[in-house]
C-alpha cells in the first residue's frame, strides 16, 4: 500500500516539477504567498497525502490572482480530517488567518 500511495504522490508532484523547470522561469520568481505556489503545493502533497494535498494544490491556485489573498499561507495539517462524499472541503477556498512568523508579535 505504501508504494501505491508514493506513486499517487510522486504522480501528482511530477507536473509542479514540470512547472518549476519550464514556465516558472518565463514567468517570473514572485509569488503573492509565502511559500510560493509550488511549494505549498509539494508541502501539501508531502504533508497532507495526494488526494487532501490535490485539493490544497487546486484551492491555493484559485486564490492565487490579482483580487485573491497573499501574504503568509502555510499548508494546513489535516490528518484529522476526513469528507469522503465532499473532497473539496479538504480545500481552503478563502484564507485563513493564521500569524505570520516573520513579524514580531507587540508585547
């Protein structure tokens, strides 16, 4: 079972990769978020699995455009979530808040 679930990840990972190698750089360095799109992406798969991981990849890109969020978005952990008849609930669809750990909280 193990190697099913390194293939689907390895599988879903493989077009980010493809992205980063040809597009990314015509396209530009900079994204709205920290960690960028492709590496939210490979963090969410990585963390999360390949079927929450898709839905946190496919979520993070809807929000990614001039009128959508930035700023710091970390990947959720959401090992203790489960919506087998609703998938696209594993996805953050709007932001959610969660502090920045570059900026210094006022004492």
């Amino acid at each position: 079972m193990k190697a099913v679930t390194q293939l689907a990840k390895n599988l879903l990972k493989a077009p980010v990769h493809l992205y980063r190698a040809t597009l990314r750089p015509w396209i530009g360095m900079e994204c709205r978020h920290a960690p960028s799109c492709s590496e939210y992406a490979l963090e969410a798969i990585d963390k999360n699995g390949a079927w929450k991981g898709f839905w946190l990849m496919i979520s993070r890109i809807t929000r990614c455009h001039p009128w959508g969020t930035h700023g710091y978005d970390p990947v959720p952990d959401l090992s203790g979530e489960h919506h087998t008849l609703a998938p696209w609930r594993y996805g953050r669809w709007r932001r959610v808040r969660s502090p920045d750990p570059h900026t210094p909280t006022p004492s």
